[in-house]
C-alpha cells in the first residue's frame, strides 16, 4: 500500500458478543488490511436472526480504543449494531462489514435464523461490501486457525475486487485443520429445514416449560453444488446472496389466477 | 363443501401478539373456511424477523378452544410459535399457514425485519403454502374492513390453487375504504432501505441511551412493477418470495476470481 493510499475502514460485528472468541479471532485476521471498528452485541444473540430493537431503548459504550482499533459494544442486536455504526458513529461509509466469526454453521436455510448473516445480509441492503464468517464449531473456545486464515484471503478479495451491489457472501469453514481442507468453492445455498424436538420439562411450581432444540433436515442430499456438499468435502463454501426474495416464476403463475 | 371433504386446517399467527385487532381481523375473515389454530405471540414481537427463542425455554397455553377454533398464545417469538406448532401441537401438516394481519406495512426490504414475515417464511422453508398480511396502518386501533375482505379472497385462492414449492406471498394492503382500492397486482420487491435517526436521551442517572426511529427511503422510486408502486396506486400487492437467497449471477463472478 503507498502512502496515498487511504487504509480501508472495515466494521466489523458477530452474534455472539463482545467477548467472544469468534469476534477476537476476525479482528486479528483482518486487522493487518485496515482501520477496525468493532460495534459487537454486548449479550450473545444468536438466533436473532435480523431482528431490531424497537421496545427498548440502545445504549452502547466505547471498551476499547487503540490505533486503528476501536471496539464499542452495544446492548441490542447484531443489525441493531450495524445500523449504530452507519447511522450514529460512522461520518462516512465503511469499506467492508465483516460478521463473525460465528461459532457454529450457518450453511443451508440456517442463513435465516442467524444474527451472523442477518448482520451481513443488513450491510449488503445498505449497498456495503458483507461477508458473514462461520465456522462449523459452536464451543466457546474452537480452534480458528483454519478461519482466520480463510477470512483474511476472503476480506482481501472482497477489499481489491469489490461485490455487485447489494450482495453479500455466506463463507462456512469446516472444523478441521488448515491443511486438510480442500479449497474454497462457490455454492448455491442446500435447501433444508430444521426439524425440532422440543425437550419437555417441569419447574418447582409444576408448570411446563420447552426448550427449542433440534436437527437440520437436508432435503437434497445428492446435490453437489450446495455448501452444505462443500463442506462434507472439507471445502471453504461461499454463498453469494442477495436481499432480493421475489421468485418471479411465480410471479407469472399469480398473474394468471382470476382473483376477483 | 360436500360432508366428505375435510375441512382444511389453518394455522395462524403474528407479530403484534394474541391480542391484536389484525389477528382478530384475520380469525374472523377466514373462520369461514376451515378449522383454525391460532399459536400467536403472547406478547408484542415486532421486529423480530426470523428470530428464535435459545437462551430461555418457552411456555405455551391454551386461551379459547370452541368449535373449529383453538387459541394458544407463546411466550416466544412469531418463529417459535410456527416451530411449535410445527413440531409439538400438530400431528399432521396444516393445509395453510397465514399470518398476520399485521399493524403496518412490510412491503420491499421491510420483509427482512418482519416478525409477520419471518412467521410466513418460516412456513415455506416447511413446505406449507403461507401467507403474511400487512395493512398500511400502524394504529393498535386501525380499521381492517378491506383487509378481511382481501384476506379472505387470497387465502380461498391459495387454498384452492396450491403454491409451488417453499414459496410464500407478502400481501400488503393500503390503508383506505374497500370500495377505493383498484384491486390486486402482483408485485415484485421494491429495492431500498431504512435511514435510521438515533433519537439519543439522558436517564435520570445521566446515561445515554437511544431509541431507534427511521425512514424507508426508496431507491427505485420510478419503478412501476413493484410492491411500493402498487401501495402508492391504491393496489393490494402481492410478492410471492422464495427462501433460496443465492445469487447466480454473482456465483459466476465469483468463480472468475482466483483465491489462492
């Protein structure tokens, strides 16, 4: 880089809070190609998919403040952490969101239940370069060698090449070590649904409670170009998305139903 | 219907919670039809999009069981309420799932931060023909006369016509007299975003804290084929919206770039 060169802001956040080891992992990938600023959740929140705060007010607060690093955390959402960046802290747009790195996959239909890619997804809606990381480990304290060393080869193409407009990336990483894995391939997202098995229980006072657990159902397991293929092949699997859902095939069917 | 078809089943839900006037409104238009359940949220769940509930358990209870209509209200998310409907109260598929009506319009990107959305999408990731409902007014006390009306001859539509596979209808109506509305158009999603303005404050212990409000600004404002368009013309839209977010195009792009 010569010195005219303006460094790249990079925002950066992730799901599963401030503290997490994800989180620390992907500013350090990354904080060698830019100036960093961190707006994290300051509680866990996966699973909150692209939720917003709208019943309580947001506070956040600055924790860390270090040449080209700055971290705050706030007390609300993943996109409620991207809209405080553009819409409060940020004077100019950033050059790139990074989300992650989360703790636990986010292949396949899990894209919409997570706070991960619902951070990502919210950049891309904002027309900013997005890229939500995961790595198919959820224990608080996984390895993410293998990762930060994908994300810095992700975030540096995405940096120099730029992505269409309003398109983000959903990168999963196998949890395995760096020399085993494959490569990296370009996929379309495994269609799927998860089957839940709501675990029963009773509290001191006699009344029932559930807790939502379950498994994901791949509904095209002979399929070879989805990231969930990619990734039982020990692939990097990048899934370029857009925020556009309308399926216009049947926009066609509709339009010749008789509806009054 | 003759005595040897059954009745369909209808599952319903929302974002506002179980004691909305839209979910009422929607009870009403379509109790004609089959035989309902209601699993709707306890409480206010706006903006939660696709969230799910992991860090707490839930809890479900029966409120209303007359003929042809079951109430439960969940101490969960719109999400929840599908998944335990889904999985724990039902046996069997519902024939529909229709949620909604909701207070305020999710027409264009507004469909990523909809609790009533993130509901009806939750259904076509299940394969169950689904339905969001949204008229263009926020008031608790808004008058959904058209929007019965309209709900009613949609859902007779899909109930009879099927939809293709994991596809979903965002139908969004204007807020005004039945009698002025030109009819239906099938829309697709209107691109844009949301301008958010941190309203900040001071709490009685000197604290900042920020309340989230905003604007939806419409980057495609000439555009005649889309969800705003048709609200802005007095139609009732229809997008039909699938859960495959992959952009294809994008996937070539991607496949030109050389990663290692």
């Amino acid at each position: 880089m010569s010195a005219n060169q303006k460094k790249p802001l990079i925002l950066i956040t992730n799901d599963d809070g401030v503290e997490a080891k994800g989180l620390k992992a992907l500013i350090e990938a990354v904080r060698p190609l830019g100036k960093v600023l961190v707006v994290a959740p300051a509680e866990p929140q996966s699973g909150m998919s692209h939720a917003i705060t709208v019943k309580v007010p947001l506070r956040i607060s600055k924790i860390t403040h270090e040449k080209n690093l700055t971290i705050y955390k706030c007390y609300g959402t993943p996109v409620d952490c991207v809209k405080m960046a553009f819409n409060h802290l940020l004077k100019e747009k950033p050059d790139i969101l990074l989300s992650g790195i989360n703790h636990g996959s986010n292949a396949s239909t899990s894209v919409f239940y997570s706070g991960t890619m619902g951070a990502a997804l919210e950049g891309c809606i904002n027309d900013i370069p997005s890229i939500g990381y995961s790595l198919l480990n959820l224990d608080h304290d996984a390895d993410f060698t293998a990762a930060k060393y994908y994300a810095d080869i992700i975030t540096r193409k995405v940096l120099k090449n730029g992505l269409p407009k309003t398109i983000c990336l959903n990168v999963n990483i196998p949890d395995m070590e760096q020399a085993k894995i494959a490569g990296i391939k370009i996929c379309r997202q495994n269609k799927g649904y998860w089957r839940e098995e709501f675990d029963k229980r009773i509290d001191p006072a006699g009344k029932h409670y559930y807790w939502l657990t379950g498994y994901f159902h791949n509904t095209e397991p002979e399929a070879t170009d989805t990231d969930e293929w990619a990734l039982s092949n020990q692939y990097v699997s990048i899934v370029p998305l857009h925020t556009d859902l309308t399926c216009r095939d049947t926009m066609k069917t509709l339009n010749s139903w008789n509806f009054e």
